[in-house]
C-alpha cells in the first residue's frame, strides 16, 4: 500500500492540472482507500505528500486538504501540515470576509451566490472583471478571493480535525493563532466552522489554574490541557473538587459520571432528559462572571495566573453537551490543596464578584 501513494499522488496532480473535477474526485477517493487501508504509516505518508500542495489550491481542489485532515482522524501523524494547513486556512477567512464588499461593488445590486461550487463560475467571472478597478489586485488574486467564497468550509474542516491534537497546537505558534483568531472572527458570523476554529486557536495547553473557594478559604491548584470550553470545565472541575470537606475538597452532591463521561472521552451528547447540571458559578480574580458559553481563555490572568473563585450555583443550569470537539482529548489535573497561607495570598487579591448573571442571588 505505502508504495502506491506516490503514484496515486501523482494521478492526482495530474487531474489537477487538467481541471477535470470528476476526473480528480475519483482520484482522491482512489488514494484515501488506499491510504485507509494501509494503515497509520501509509496515512502518514499520504500527508506529508498532500501538504506541499495545499497552499497553491483552491475552489473544488480544497478536498485535498479535507483528505489530509482525514488521514489524521484515522491515524496519521499531522506534523507535515503545521507549516501548511494554518496560514491556508487563516486565508481563505481572510479573503472570505471582503467577498460581500467586492460583489456589492461589482455585482450592482444582484444577489450574492449561495457559497456552493455550483455558483462559482458566475461570481469568479464577475469578480476578476472587477481586478481591473480594484487597483494592486490582479485577476488571479481576484479569482482567489472569489474561491474563498466556496472553499473556506473545506479549509475550516481540514483544521478543525487537526487542531484537536495537543501536539499539533503545540506546534502552531502563538501568531498564527492569534490570526487564526482573528480570521475566525470576521466570519464567524456566517460560519460555525470558523467559530470553531477560533475556539481552538484559543484552547489553552499546561496551564496553571487556581481555584479559591471563598466560602472555606481553601484553594486549589490545577493544570489544564485541551477543554473547548467553559461548560467543560464546569464538570470537570466539579469531578475533581468536589468530595469529602474532611479531605479539603469542595462540598456538594458530585457530578453524574454519564457528565464526566460526556465531557471527556464518550458521547459529548447529553441530550434533554439528562443535561450536566454545574454545582457553582465561576467568576474570575477581577470579579468577571465566567459564562459556561465562553472558552477558559476568557478567564483573566491574576498575578501571573489564571484565577477562578467559585459561588454557590443558584439553582440548576443544565448544559446539554458534556464538550464542543469530540476528538480533542482534555485534562484537568489537581496538582495540589495549597496552604492557608497561600489560599490568603490569593484571597487578598480578589476583587468582588460583579454578580450580573442571570443566577445572581
């Protein structure tokens, strides 16, 4: 199997420079069953020879990176596309976002196309002719910009599975994603993918947390690693603080382990008749309600730390889905119970909840 893939590659190329799509198609499905089938090293290898074509493709031919993302979820490694996959994918946001104002001055009052491929021929001709007006942009970065339209999902799904694995965020750098959440941001209004993708770049890797529960005066140091968002947090920080107060663990009634479950490694879907139900509200070291909506990375740095302060829940408020990406793998580690010293440091630091949420008492 690991030696075909260079000959189906190369097929692929080759359908690829003919523009013929159906042509192409088969030949991508040829090469993932060919791959699949090889298992994790022909996988890998199927990556690491798709990686250096992506940043020159657009519009239909963006599967190949949907095929690249694939490989990963069955099995191979990522690494090729950490210099690769990002900075195409933080792109086609880039050019997605000025296609509405491009069409509004080219198009003179038409509709804009639905961003299926189907559509693409009629708004990438009336895009490149608008490359003559448009001063500095040619028509091949016109015809770019007019592909994003229709190939940025491709993109936002190839990263989205990539993005899952902790080593591959540990090898983005600290620019690419903060462009990434910047991107993300310009059209997440018309894409959950890119909403996605953002939430992602924000995921937070090794980092030191600490827990104050003012009502005991006791605290607690974590380290956190892979968790989407803040609804995730809630059960798991429930999991880990909530026991035995002879043992110096927070009092009350300990999550449901199909909770836990959800929020980790099974079916992140708890439906209706069984919601995660969040034994506190969290506030931050500035006082700042933290929203179950939101991603830790909300949550301000105090003192050089993040800094969480735990309030009574206030009544229940149930959270259908245990997390938001189902093949990121989380962690939240109790490192320690600090010392009454150190709980007092901390509580001196503390500016009072502005309690707002809709469970203030």
């Amino acid at each position: 199997m690991l030696s075909e893939i260079p000959r189906l590659v190369d097929e692929l190329v080759a359908h690829m420079k003919s523009g013929s799509a159906p042509a192409y198609r088969t030949a991508l499905g040829r090469l993932a069953d060919t791959a699949q089938a090889g298992g994790p090293e022909s996988l890998t290898a199927t990556v690491e020879a798709l990686a250096p074509l992506l940043p020159g493709l657009g519009g239909d031919f963006a599967m190949t990176a949907v095929l690249a993302g694939a490989c990963v979820e069955w099995g191979a490694s990522p690494t090729a596309l950490v210099d690769v996959l990002p900075q195409r994918a933080s792109e086609a946001m880039m050019l997605n976002e000025v296609v509405p104002e491009l069409w509004a001055k080219a198009a003179r009052g038409r509709p804009l196309p639905e961003p299926v491929s189907a559509s693409s021929p009629h708004l990438v001709r009336t895009l490149t002719r608008a490359a003559r007006w448009r001063r500095g942009v040619d028509k091949g970065t016109m015809t770019r910009i007019a592909m994003s339209w229709f190939d940025m999902e491709d993109w936002l799904k190839a990263l989205i599975t990539v993005m899952a694995d902790e080593g591959f965020r540990a090898a983005v750098s600290g620019d690419v994603k903060a462009d990434l959440r910047e991107r993300a941001a310009a059209v997440a209004h018309r894409s959950q993918s890119a909403a996605w993708v953002g939430a992602l770049a924000a995921v937070l890797d090794d980092e030191p947390l600490i827990v104050i529960d003012p009502r005991t005066h006791r605290g607690y140091a974590l380290t956190m690693s892979g968790i989407g968002d803040n609804g995730q947090l809630h059960i798991l920080l429930a999991d880990r603080l909530v026991g035995d107060p002879q043992q110096g663990l927070v009092a009350g009634d300990r999550p449901a382990r199909s909770w836990v479950e959800a929020a980790t490694s099974g079916n992140p879907y708890l439906g209706p008749d069984d919601p995660a139900i969040r034994c506190f509200r969290l506030f931050d070291g500035e006082g700042t309600y933290i929203s179950p909506e939101g991603v830790p990375a909300d949550i301000k740095i105090l003192d050089g730390t993040r800094v969480l302060v735990l309030h009574p829940p206030n009544g229940n408020y149930g959270m259908g889905a245990g997390r938001v990406f189902e093949h990121m793998t989380p962690a939240l580690r109790l490192d320690r119970i600090l010392e009454p010293a150190q709980t007092r440091h901390w509580l001196s630091l503390l500016a009072p909840a502005v309690e707002n949420d809709l469970m203030a008492g």
